[in-house]
C-alpha cells in the first residue's frame, strides 16, 4: 500500500525550538516512468511521442510565466511568478 512518508526536521531559527514536517519520497518517478503509464492507459499513443511532450511541457510554462501570466493545470499544479524584496515605498521600482 502506498503511503506518505515524512520525518520531523527542526526548525533553528525560531525561539523556542520548533519542528516541522520534512516529506521523504519513497522513490523518484520521471519522465520514462511517467510516459509508460499514460502510454497504458492511452494505448492509441507513442511512449516516445509522450516523452517529447512531456518533456517540452516546462519551456511552454516558462514562456508563459514570462509573459506575465499565471499557468493553471486543472486540480493539480498552479504555476505563477513570486517576488521577494524589501522596498521602501510602494513607487519603488522592481
């Protein structure tokens, strides 16, 4: 049975000393893995033909989120920019 596998890992800079959950995989899955099972369950396509666009998936997230907008695999994964800085007025520039 599969199951999520985590360990406490602490927390140094906060007073008193805190923990939080470290997530452990059990075992890394990629893209040849990934494509053999949607292969599977799509029997009408190609492993090497999934392989290629999985793989090319990533460049067309980062052409959007280059562009300036938020990508959104439906109930799964949300990809979209984030900054982090310190401005000293909100006219600041970037």
């Amino acid at each position: 049975m599969d199951r999520i596998q985590w360990r406490p890992e602490m927390n140094g800079l906060t007073t008193p000393v805190s923990y939080r959950p470290r997530f452990v995989p059990s075992k890394v899955v990629g893209i040849d893995e990934l494509a053999a099972e949607l292969a599977a369950d799509y029997p009408g396509c190609d492993v090497e033909f999934i392989k290629t666009i999985i793989s090319n998936l990533p460049n067309k997230i980062q052409a959007h989120l280059l562009g300036g907008r938020q990508v959104t695999l439906k109930e799964a994964f949300t990809f979209t920019n984030s900054f982090t800085g310190k401005m000293d007025s909100p006219n600041d520039p970037l």
